[in-house]
C-alpha cells in the first residue's frame, strides 16, 4: 500500500469510530432524559406513557393532605385550567407550599394519579420556572379561546 492509501485508512477509521462513539453518547442522552408537562399537556395526551417525565404548575390551594404516620404527603398541581393529583412520600423542599410553583418528577399511573420520585419547589418569591410559567400562560390562553 502507497503511503496516501495508508493515510486514508487512517482517517477513514478515525471517522468511523468518532461517529460510532457519538451514536452511543446520543443514544445513552435519548435514554435519560425527562421532559416537562403541565397538567393540559397530560390531559392533551402528550405525556409518555410508563415512562419518567416532568409534571409542573402551582399547588393548589387547600390540596396538601400530610399523613401523620409517615412522610406520604399529597396535592394537587395546577396551571389554571386543568387539575392532577400527585401523590408522594419523602421529604418536601423548605419553600413547598400552597399557591407556589413546583415541578414534579415521576410517573403517571392508570387512575391519572402522578406518584412523585422527587419534588422541586421555586426558590425565590419572584421567580417561577420558565416551563411552569410559558405552560400557565398557554393554558390560560386556551381556556380564554375555549370560553369564547
């Protein structure tokens, strides 16, 4: 083989195994990532099915129910138009409260009850999650339409 044809093999072979590499990294990414919903999102049947995602809005008033026995605590989460109930055990963040921003991480179950592997609530009186914000603002325009 001429020295150009080695060369060529060369990086023909480096090519070829960066991009298997990178098909494994973008596959392993596919994998593991979790994507956020709101409650008309779920309804919308946009959610996944049997799978982790992200479920966000604001708790609603007079919906948190703590059990005296154990960490189970449950509420529901709303973005002004449609309702779920989320249900979890486990410690809840200091700033967890009644007419906050939060964002729930878990699944979805036949009975459309959310369990809840972990609880992220907002940590500053002005600030709410961009998703939980844009997710209210779309669901209070599609209310408004629907009114009409």
């Amino acid at each position: 083989m001429k020295r150009r044809h080695k060369k060529f093999a060369i990086i023909l072979t480096a090519v070829i195994g960066l991009s298997v590499a990178a098909l494994f990294i973008m596959d392993a990414f596919k994998d593991n990532m979790v994507f956020f919903y709101s409650p008309t999102d779920v309804f919308a049947g946009k959610s996944p099915t049997n799978k982790t995602f992200r479920l966000g809005g604001m708790v609603e008033k007079g919906s948190i129910k703590k059990s005296t026995k154990n960490l189970k605590v449950e509420f529901i989460v709303t973005d002004n138009n449609k309702k779920i109930p989320v249900t979890y055990e486990g410690i809840l963040p200091d700033l967890f409260r009644e007419g906050q921003g939060v964002i729930t991480q878990g699944k979805l179950n036949e009975n459309n009850m959310f369990t809840a592997s972990e609880v992220l609530a907002k940590h500053d009186e002005n600030y709410m999650p961009p998703e939980v914000a844009d997710a209210m603002k779309r669901a209070k325009e599609k209310a408004n339409k629907s009114k009409m």
